[in-house]
C-alpha cells in the first residue's frame, strides 16, 4: 500500500513539469508569433512612411519645377516687352534723326555735271549738281519742308530746267529737283526726309536722263550755291 502511494507521488511532479514544459512551449511560441507580427507590422508602417515621403518629396520638386518655369516664362516676357520698348525708342529716334538730317535725293546714281561747269548748254555755269538717273528714278526730298514751287516750265524758273519742284527748310535755305518726268506733290505740301516728291526723267534741256539737283538761298532761279558742299557739312557725302 505504502509503496503504491509512494509510486503515485513520484508521478505529479512528472506531469506537473511537462505541463509546465507544454505551456512555456506555447507560450513561447505565442510570444515569438507575437513578435514577428509586430515586426511585420514595423516594416509595413515603415514602408508606407517611406512612399508618403518619396510621393511628398516629387509634389514638392514639381511645384519647384513649375514656379521656376512660370519664372522663366516671366522673366522672359519682361524681356521680349523690354526689347520690344527698346526696338521702338530707337526706331522713334531713328526717325527724327532722319526728320532732322539730310541726304541724297536719289539713292543710286552716278554723278554727272558737278556745280559750276562751264558750257553751251548753260546761260552761265551750271548752278547745281546731276545724278544720272534712269528715268522714272524715285526721288526723294533731301530734307523736311515745305513745298513752295513744283510744276513744269521750271515751275517758275524757265523751261530749261523743265517739270522741277522747290522746297523750302527750316533754316532758311532751299533745295531744287528739276528735269522731273512725273511731280508727285503740290505747292504747300508739307514733306519729310526721305519722303518721295517726283520721278525722275528728261525735261526740258537735258542732254539725257537725269535729275538736276541745287541748294539755294530763295526760292528762285540765281541764288544757288554748291550743293556738293552744302551737303557735305550736313554730314552727307555724294
């Protein structure tokens, strides 16, 4: 009897150890499950953070990419209108430089009889300078005015000098286009620089086409004075 309670006694402490070693067992495993789904729910987070990062990070370099390029586009609006402002400032300078200059009354030509030659097909001497022009030459005030003379029998001054215009200036002194095949102003016209006046042509007495061209201090035939000089001083060489 004593020996079977005996047997009985050496069994518990087995089987109270190996339900101890069952339940460590379990609980082991439940705290190594546990621990690798809280790493795995690390690496989620972790990953998701890191996308939100990278997705914030590109909107951000977008946007700086579009505020440069809306800068750029800006700058470069400032620029064109500036050059733009630039463009027509020189082109209004331009224009009254040209207003207030003189030049040529034909833009090529060859020069002919120069003032003062003598011969038989003047009175005198030749009273202004010849560009030897095809006819129908455009010809061109040599500087602002006023038209006070243009028709044909010199417009006045006789019919050698054929279909002619005469245009006064501002500083007193006159310019003269004579031997014209076609006037293309009147008498109180108001011209610029530069503006066409006539075509040339072969009018009156003329050895050949070209356009006879004085300076004068009136309006009228005998007060011419050289108009390679004149020009010459007004910073314009022919």
């Amino acid at each position: 009897m004593s020996k079977r309670v005996t047997f009985q006694q050496s069994r518990r402490p087995s089987m109270s150890r190996a339900s101890g070693a069952v339940v460590a067992a379990g609980l082991g495993a439940s705290m190594v499950f546990g621990a690798g789904a809280a790493f795995a729910s690390g690496t989620t987070d972790t990953a998701a953070l890191a996308g939100a990062v990278t997705a914030a990070d590109s909107v951000a370099q977008q946007a700086t990419a579009q505020g440069k390029a809306a800068a750029a586009a800006k700058a470069d609006k400032a620029e064109k209108a500036a050059a733009g402002k630039k463009a027509a400032a020189e082109k209004k300078a331009a224009a009254k430089k040209k207003a207030a200059s003189w030049e040529a009354p034909v833009d090529k030509y060859v020069l002919s009889a120069t003032y003062g030659t003598g011969g038989a097909r003047w009175a005198s001497k030749h009273s202004g300078q010849d560009f030897a022009v095809p006819i129908g030459t455009k010809v061109e005030a040599a500087h602002s005015g006023r038209v006070v003379k243009a028709g044909p029998n010199g417009a006045g001054d006789g019919p050698a000098y054929g279909n002619a215009v005469v245009i006064k200036h501002a500083n007193g002194k006159y310019s003269q286009y004579a031997h014209l095949s076609k006037i293309g102003v009147n008498v109180g016209d108001r011209v610029k620089t530069g503006e066409k006046i006539a075509l040339s042509g072969n009018t009156g007495n003329s050895s050949g086409p070209h356009l006879h061209f004085e300076i004068r201090t009136s309006p009228n035939y005998g007060s011419a004075i050289n108009p390679v000089s004149y020009l010459k001083a007004e910073h314009v060489h022919i």
